[in-house]
C-alpha cells in the first residue's frame, strides 16, 4: 500500500530528526556546564 510507504518514510524522518535533536540537546547541556565540545 502506497499509502504505508509514504508513513513509513515520514517515521523514519522523523526518528532521523529526535536522534540529531537529542545530540544538540546533549552538546548544549555539556556547553552549560562550560565542558569543551
């Protein structure tokens, strides 16, 4: 089904989109607590 395809490939997007989301996040805590990136 086309249809399933077309989630399917939205969901993996947007799996792609939380991990980098996650990494910032991470990046910017260790950049509050004045850590070297």
């Amino acid at each position: 089904m086309i249809y399933t395809d077309y989630l399917q490939r939205h969901i993996d997007r947007l799996t792609e989109a939380q991990k980098l989301y996650s990494e910032i996040l991470r990046e910017e805590m260790r950049a509050e607590k004045g850590e070297k990136v």
